[in-house]
C-alpha cells in the first residue's frame, strides 16, 4: 500500500573492483533516509544496501560523506565529519549516520557526495586527497552526488504533531498535520497504520484526544499518491498530579540491598516491605531487569501501591541471561501485573552490547506482549550522546536517557543542573519525534574524591551537592512537566566490587529503608535532633558527623587508623569492634557492627 521514500543511488563500480571485494554480491546501493535542512544542523541517515556486507565483515567497510560548498563566493569539497576523521562506519545492516553540517552558521552547500568504501584502502591518505581524481580508483562506487533541494521536495514527511510527544493532561486534544496534498493514515491500537482498515482518516489533519486513562500512542504515515512517509510514533503519557514538596515524578528502584548481590532471591515478604519504603516518594517507579532481587514481585506489588511501573528487561552479549529476562517477562505478564511502559536494555552501548542485539530482543518482547494481546509502549534506555543506530530507534516509542552531569564527566557543581537542563533540551531536537524520558540522573553523596574516565577533574561527592542537585531536579520535572526518575531510591553496596566506591552512594535511603537526614527536608520529612553524635552507631558502613570537620578514628589501644575531613566516615573497610572516633575536640565510641 505504501512506498517509503529515500533516495536511491546505485554505487557502479568497475568489474576489476568488484571482482576482488565482493565477488558474486550484487552491486551496493546507498540509500539516504535523511538529510538536514540546509542551514540546519544534523545528522545525515542511510544504508548500505549489500548482500556481501555481513556482522563478521562490516567493520572493514566505511562511507565517505563529503559536502559541495560555497565558501567566501567560491567552491569546493570538504569531506565530513574532518579531513582526519573522515570514515564512516556502517554496522551490519548498513546503516550510518554522519554530522553533515557542525552548526546553522556553516557555510552553505545544496549538495552532498557519498561513496562506499574499503577501510583499508584508505590507509595513510589524508581527508585533502580524496578530492584528487587519481582516489576513484579505491572507491568501490563513483562519486554519487545528492541534492538535498530535491530530496526535501520529494520527501514525504511524517505528519507533524501540535504537541510534541510528552506527558500531557487527559482530554488534551492533539492535530497532527500533514503537507498539502497529502493524507494522514494512523492508529491508536498499536496496530500497524499500513494494513489497517479501521482507523483511517485521508485527510490533511487528524484531531486525536488523550484519554482520561492510560497513555497514547499514535501510529501514523502520511501517503501523497503511491508514495508513503516512513512510520512514526507519536507518545504521550499522562500528566499528573501529585505534591511536588513530598514526591518525584519517579525513582529508579533496585533492591539489592545490605550486602546481597544483583540476583539475590529475595522473598515476596521482603519485597513488599521495601517497596513499602518507596511507595511514599515516588508515582511512577522503573525497575532494570525481570530476574531475581524481587525483580519477579515488584510488577504486582507496585500495582496494589498505585505506582506506574516501567519494567526492564536487561539485555546483556550472555544469551543465558537474556533467554531468562524474557522467561521473566512472561511470568510477570501472566501474574496479571500491570505494566505502563517496557524498555528493552539499558545502556547497552557501555557494555558494548550490538544494536542487532538490542533490536532482536526488542522484537522478542514485542512478540510476547502480542501473544498476551497486551498493547504496551517500549523503548530502550542508554547513555546520553550514545550514537542511537535506526535499527533501535525506528522500533521503539521512547527514548530513555541517562544523564549523569558533575559524575561521569567534567562538568563542575555549578554547572550541574544547567548542564541537565541544557542536555535535555538539546536531546528533544535530536530525537524530535520521539517521546524523551530522563531514565537516570544523580549523583553520589558520600565517597572519596575521584577522577572520572577520559577527564582530568576531580569530582568530590557530598551531601550538600546531592541535594541541591535533587531539590532542583525533583522541582524542574515537577514544574516543566517531564518525565524524570532520580538515580535512586536505596544505595547499592554491591557495586563496590569491582567498581567505583561512590557507586554505593546514590540513593535516598539505606539498606534499612532510612531516608538520609541530607534529603529528608526535601520530602517534608522531619530531621532528628541529633545533640552533634555520630549517627548511625553501630554503623557497618557511612557514620554522619554534624558538620564538615576534621576527624581521627582509633583503635582503643590508640592506634590511629585513619584521619580525613568531611561530614561523614566510612568504617566499611574496618573489621568488626569498637573504636575511638575524635573531632571537634570531642571523643565518641563508635561501633563497626
């Protein structure tokens, strides 16, 4: 019924080329799905199309992209993204992106050339050289030139929507507009809008209304004659009310908690006492994997608390733990548990996990909702500036970030929150049709000083840096309406192992469902008077002091066995008895249980 439109350029090469590189492969093609505006800033989108291009072999392979552009009443080629950098690469399935324009101010061109190339026959030579015409002899295509005037009067465009995808009130009504002369097919039951009969509207705009339960999701193409717009997914869940001064919009929730690893069996008891402890802090709750740690009782338990429930399903290269995420899926969907949203992986490209992967189990948990006859929206979670490959991000209704300024890079305190805000904004033009939720963002309140990877600045945890950052956080989504979850609700003792010691650090609470006295004013919950001791005590971990000090801890032989300043002590690493821990001129016994 529908033809998507790209732009198809057929990639001829001389039989002596292709003798050697592709044997019996049928010719390539490349095929452009997007180009930005001119003067826009973006990225160009396309495929190789190849059947000698496979997962063992796509590494070898790049694409070439360079610009035609008038410089000072001049012209002439410069190839992107730098001369230095210039290669391209495409996955397995062919498909690249490329930052065809740095910014808006760029200089102007109306054309672009791609060529398909081996890697290695592009060894030493210099982004300069390739506009010599002694290289067409390495290209396994000639120069193929596109002009983005013609394309973007080709294209058919998606319809575009009055309200972006977001959270929205119920009976908001959304106009999704398509281009004169068109129409606009779409569905709101998940269905497909290409095949569909029942919920069709050839008009050039469509009035759709949330409902006053649930979320929507559109479906839609936009059909001009025989030729069809790609598919697009337009979310929006519901906005909601709830008391900005005692709750997030939502937490991330592990509980592995007090010493038990990732896996635990943890009983249906215990988890109900400690979603007991979230319950009051949160609407909307998200959950990383389906297997053990109580992971298979949340879904059910979250429900009778009327949390809204975005349920994981951690995707790891281990086909054993992925088989048995999806067997956990289906027996939290068979306890009839409600789910609100599904996201498949988190952070896969950190673990370097293929976006053929990712996409493949996207498919496997769509196919297990379909068999339940469940209509539930999925996305994927993954680090913010992570390089989305379409195979991922045309099968999902929702992208999920991570953000983690003033943690993971070089962004100073001060910045922090500017730097989220400033981050969040720039990823709803990038992703502009999709719905874009903050998945993770925090930052550790205890913990020794460190030097992220890949910077030079030295990042120092505290408790007043935690909660300003949250304070401004849990107020910002509140306010902007936006879909946020704070990293998170318990700190993880398990992550010690192996990893960085402020990675125990991020929750809101202990193992003991105790929220911290640092963020306890940001809930409305009353601070203990604590008369300057030393609390908790015994303590088998952080023992808080009433202010930043100086501080010394003995042994009661008066060995001294460590000495620091700050507002807390970390006595983990001291074996179990009791010691001496002095400041402020004062002496307190302490207890390392």
């Amino acid at each position: 019924m529908f033809k998507e439109l790209s732009i198809r350029v057929l990639c001829v090469a001389s039989m002596l080329a292709l003798s050697t590189i592709v044997g019996k492969a049928a010719d390539p093609q490349i095929i452009i799905d997007y180009l930005p505006q001119i003067g826009k800033a973006g990225m160009a989108e396309g495929r190789v199309i190849w059947d000698g291009l496979n997962a063992s072999n796509a590494s070898q392979y790049a694409v070439i992209a360079m610009i035609s552009a008038t410089w000072d009443g001049g012209g002439d080629d410069y190839v992107k993204p730098t001369y230095d950098n210039y290669l391209t690469p495409v996955n397995a399935n062919g498909y690249f992106k490329v930052n065809l324009i740095q910014q808006v101010s760029d200089y102007n061109h109306d054309k672009s050339h791609y060529f398909f190339v081996r890697k290695s026959d592009f060894n030493g030579v210099s982004g300069e050289s390739l506009k010599v015409s002694t290289m067409a002899g390495r290209y396994l295509c000639r120069k193929i030139d596109v002009s983005r005037t013609e394309f973007w009067a080709n294209i058919i465009l998606p319809p575009t929507p009055s309200i972006r995808p977001s959270l929205v009130a119920p009976g908001t009504e959304i106009t999704l507009t398509c281009e004169s002369g068109s129409h606009v097919h779409y569905t709101v039951d998940g269905s497909d809008p290409a095949l569909s009969t029942t919920i069709v509207a050839p008009i050039s705009s469509v009035k759709v209304t949330m409902p006053q339960t649930g979320f929507l999701l559109i479906k839609t193409l936009t059909q001009k004659g025989t030729q069809g717009s790609k598919m697009e997914s337009y979310l929006y869940l519901p906005k909601e009310t709830y008391d900005r001064e005692k709750k997030l919009w939502g937490l991330n929730v592990s509980l592995a908690l007090n010493g038990e690893q990732f896996g635990h069996n943890l009983s249906e008891a215990l988890t109900r006492q400690r979603m007991g402890w979230v319950k009051p802090f949160a609407s909307w709750i998200r959950t990383f994997g389906t297997v053990g740690n109580g992971l298979q009782y949340i879904p059910k338990i979250a429900d009778e608390m009327s949390l809204k429930l975005i349920q994981g399903v951690y995707i790891t290269n281990d086909e054993v733990n992925n088989r048995a995420q999806l067997a956990g899926l289906r027996q939290i969907l068979a306890s009839g548990a409600k789910i609100s949203l599904l996201t498949v992986a988190n952070e896969p490209t950190v673990i370097n996990v293929p976006p053929e992967t990712v996409a493949a189990y996207i498919d496997s948990a769509r196919k297990i909702l379909k068999e339940r006859n469940l209509f539930i929206p999925v996305g994927s979670a993954d680090i913010y500036g992570a390089n989305w490959d379409p195979l991922v991000l045309n099968k999902i209704d929702v992208v999920v970030l991570n953000f983690y300024p003033s943690t993971w890079d070089g962004t100073s305190e001060a910045q922090m929150f500017t730097t989220l805000k400033n981050s969040y904004n720039q990823a709803l033009a990038t992703f502009s049709t999709k719905f874009v939720m903050i998945g993770e963002t925090g930052t550790p309140h205890h913990g020794a000083p460190y030097i992220p990877p890949q910077t030079s600045v030295t990042q120092t945890p505290s408790t007043t840096k935690y909660a300003n950052y949250l304070n401004n956080f849990k107020r910002w989504t509140h306010d902007d309406g936006i879909a946020g979850l704070w990293f998170s609700a318990f700190d993880e003792p398990c992550k010690a192992q192996g990893g960085n010691e402020i990675e125990k650090y991020f929750g809101l609470m202990n193992g003991s469902g105790t929220i911290y006295d640092f963020v306890k004013p940001l809930f409305n919950e009353p601070v203990e008077n604590k008369s300057g001791l030393p609390y908790p005590n015994p303590s088998d971990g952080i023992i808080n002091l009433p202010s930043v000090t100086a501080y010394s801890v003995y042994s009661l032989m008066g060995k001294k066995i460590m000495s620091s300043v700050g507002d807390n002590v970390d006595v983990s690493s001291l074996p179990s008895g009791i010691y001496m821990l002095q400041y402020e001129e004062q002496l307190h016994k302490i207890i390392k249980k």
